[in-house]
C-alpha cells in the first residue's frame, strides 16, 4: 500500500498533516462509535465491535511509531 501511495515521495509536513487530521477524525467518532454500539463487517475478520476496531487500531498505531523508531534511529 505505501509503494502505491507513495509514501516515500511524501513531505514530512504533508504527513504530519494527514495525521492530525486522521487523529482528530478518529478521536471525534469513536465515543459516538462506542455508545452506539456499532458493528461492522470486515472482509476477514468478521463481525468487528467498535471495541475490537479501536483496540485493532491502536494496536496498528503502536507497531506503526516501532518501525518508525526503529527507521530513525538506523539513519
């Protein structure tokens, strides 16, 4: 997905931008999410709580600043 969206040809600005704007996004639905008790289906996962998918997300969000670390302390 990153060589598709070309993730490497991205400014260091543009980035920070597309993730606050995701972070202010996700922080804005998920308490709605959660009081609604949303259920979604996901292609492989199968039915997935508003728990599940925040609890994946933040799981991703976590091995996401690893490898980012682990990308800036090699150069």
């Amino acid at each position: 997905m990153a060589q598709g969206r070309r993730y490497n040809e991205l400014s260091l600005a543009g980035a920070l931008w597309s993730l606050r704007w995701a972070v202010d996004a996700w922080v804005q639905i998920v308490p709605a999410a959660l009081a609604g008790q949303i259920v979604l289906q996901h292609a492989t996962r199968g039915r997935q709580r508003a728990e599940d998918i925040a609890r994946n997300n933040a799981h991703d969000a976590h091995h996401h600043l690893w490898d980012i670390d682990r990308i800036l302390r090699a150069q």
